[in-house]
C-alpha cells in the first residue's frame, strides 16, 4: 500500500462542496466522497465543530487526515469525514462561529481561512488494506462503535440500503420503533439491533452472507413486522412504554408470533408485577409473561441479615437433606416460592445447602 503526504487548502476542499443526504456528501471538485458506505453520519456537537474552526482561525495545526484512491481516480476519505464537514459547513455558511457566518468576515479573514493548509495522507492499494488502515486510524478520536466497524467491513449495496432505514434521525425505524429500542440511530445501534433479531445475534453472519445483495428490504420488513405485533398484541400505553424499551423483541416475536396472547390477561400481569416490589427489573416484564422464566425479572434477594437469621433458626441445617452446613457453603431460598406469592421477607427465607438448592432451581 502506498501512503503519500499532501497539503490541500481549504479553498481545495470546499470547493463544490454539496450534501445530498441520501446520495451522499461532496467535496474538492467534486472528487472527494465524503460520506463512504462505512462512514458514520454527521455526529460533532457544536463544541466540537467550533473547536474545528477556531483551530483554523487562529491558524493552529488541525489534525492529519486520511483519504485513499479509487479505481477512477477520485477520493474517499478514511479519517477525519467530522473535520471536513464542520469546515465545508462552516464556509458553506450553515452555521456561525462566536456569532458571525462567513460571509460576514472580513476579507482578509475569510482568506486566512481558505488559504489554511491542511495535511491528508492519500492512500492506495488493496479495498482489504484500505479498510485494516482504517480501523487502526479510528481507535483513537472519536471511537467507532462495533456496528460502524461491520459497515466498514460488509460495505456494499446491502449496507447502503439497511442505512436508508435504520441509521438517521428521523429514519423510518426511528419512527415506529424509538419507543422499543435503545441507543441512537445515527450510531448504528438501530441498524444492529434489526440485524441482531433476525439474525439471532449472529450479525456478521447476517451481514456477511447479505453483503452483495441488491438491498435490504427484508430485513426492513421483518424489523415491520416485529414492531406491529408489539403493538397489536400488547396494545402499550405510554406508561408501559418505558418498561418496553431495549427488549428483545426480535426474540419474542419469533418464537411467540404465531400464539394467541390474550391481551387482557397480560395486561392484568403486567400492572401486577409493576407493583411486585420484589421484581427489580422492570424490563424484564414482558419476556418473563410470555417466557415464564423469572431470570427476565432478577427477583429481590434476600439480605445478608435476612439469610443470618434463617440459618441461626435452622441452627445450620439443610432444611432440605438435613445435613449441617457452614454458612458460606448455603444459600438463601423462598419457603414459598416467589411465583406462588411468595414473598422476599425474612419469615419466607430459609437455608439450603449448594446443592439442594441448585437442583429445586433448576439450575
């Protein structure tokens, strides 16, 4: 791979600079893709993007950035897609720094500015070493999450048109699904939570064996699919929405979509269990109901002084096999167990030794 030095001004990199959303960001004539299939999108906060521009008034070193050839002769930038955008934005006058556009400097200024010279390494060589160079440039800075990585990695017409739907703000998976997903779209975390449910968790697979194909509409319908039986089924109000969000609903959906659900009964369940003190993890409501596994609710435990006191009642014996124990080597169980009403109160705690205890769990 051959990596060069250049000095391109910011008259250079502004010039024709133009964000087409969808179909992408340019700049340098026109030559310089901007936003590749496995860029993130635009993600500087203000503070950050102002930094940028004061470092080039006040004509400071601006950290190097890094573009790699293609095949046509045109550009595509590796590091530093923040940097340009808050710069072509900036002159592009869509925002103003310490409260004046750019077209409101002076002229001297606004020449100090596109006269500034920037430092870009330009790269060439194999799709396969562009990318490796890339991942080990993004460790430092502002730290790619796991998803954009894959984007990197899978880049293709499949990538592409996932993005359409899950990776803006605003995007259509943001529209029906932000009330049952976790994290932000802009950083890929809506595009793999899709990919996490249909694929079962295995995403590189998923995205590894769709990486070519022409788009991603399935994977679009299936996420569709899974949103409208949340919402047909359960029927959640407002208030149950907080509960609902960062389930695996993808889980759910496909071992459970072809049940009937008798929504009333849920819905009794559910407000049962909101007022359960003893059920620590909310969250963990709707797949307990439709799973019956109490691991999903992580029920209260019993205190320190709670299992004292059982083990004193008990003077040290198993209440199970009888055989006596040291208090380390025991531990906390329900009398009556917490699915039958029992409750995490010290007059329903009693002792079991480790292995009495594992095998009435189950586990």
């Amino acid at each position: 791979m051959k990596i060069e030095l250049h000095k391109i001004t910011v008259r250079e990199l502004t010039n024709g600079y133009v964000d087409n959303a969808e179909n992408g960001v340019k700049a340098y004539g026109g030559k310089l893709d901007v936003r590749p299939p496995y860029q993130r999108e635009f993600v500087y906060k203000e503070k950050q993007r102002d930094a940028v521009i004061d470092t080039l008034t006040q004509g400071f070193p601006l950290n190097v950035m890094y573009w790699a050839t293609r095949d046509d002769g045109t550009f595509e930038i590796i590091d530093g897609q923040q940097r340009t955008i808050s710069i072509c934005q900036y002159v592009n006058g869509d925002f103003a720094y310490m409260f004046r556009y750019f077209h409101n400097l002076q002229p001297d200024e606004q020449e100090r500015i596109l006269n500034y010279e920037l430092q870009v390494y330009i790269c060439s060589g194999e799709e396969s070493e562009k990318l490796k160079w890339f991942k080990t440039i993004n460790i430092s800075g502002e730290e790619l999450a796991e998803q954009e990585l894959r984007n990197a990695v899978y880049a293709g017409s499949w990538v592409s048109d996932a993005k359409r739907y899950f990776s803006k703000n605003g995007c259509p998976a943001v529209k029906i699904g932000s009330d049952y997903l976790t994290g932000s779209a802009i950083r890929q975390e809506y595009l793999e939570t899709a990919i996490s449910w249909i694929s079962d968790g295995n995403i590189e697979t998923h995205m590894g064996n769709h990486q070519h194909d022409p788009n991603a509409a399935p994977l679009w319908q299936f996420f569709q699919s899974v949103i409208t039986w949340i919402e047909t089924t359960f029927r959640p109000t407002k208030e149950r929405k907080k509960i609902m969000k960062g389930v695996d609903w993808g889980m759910l959906y496909k071992n459970y979509k072809d049940k009937v659900i008798d929504t009333q009964k849920v819905d009794a369940e559910v407000k049962r269990l909101i007022l359960d003190d003893d059920v620590t993890k909310k969250t963990g409501i709707y797949p307990y109901i439709l799973t019956g596994k109490e691991k999903y609710l992580s029920i209260r435990a019993f205190t320190d002084a709670q299992k004292l006191s059982a083990y004193e009642r008990q003077l040290g014996i198993c209440a199970d096999c009888g055989e006596h124990f040291m208090l380390e080597q025991m531990e906390a169980d329900h009398i009556t167990p917490w699915h039958e009403g029992g409750k995490t109160v010290a007059e329903n705690c009693q002792m079991l030794c480790r292995d009495c205890n594992r095998r009435k769990s189950g586990k």
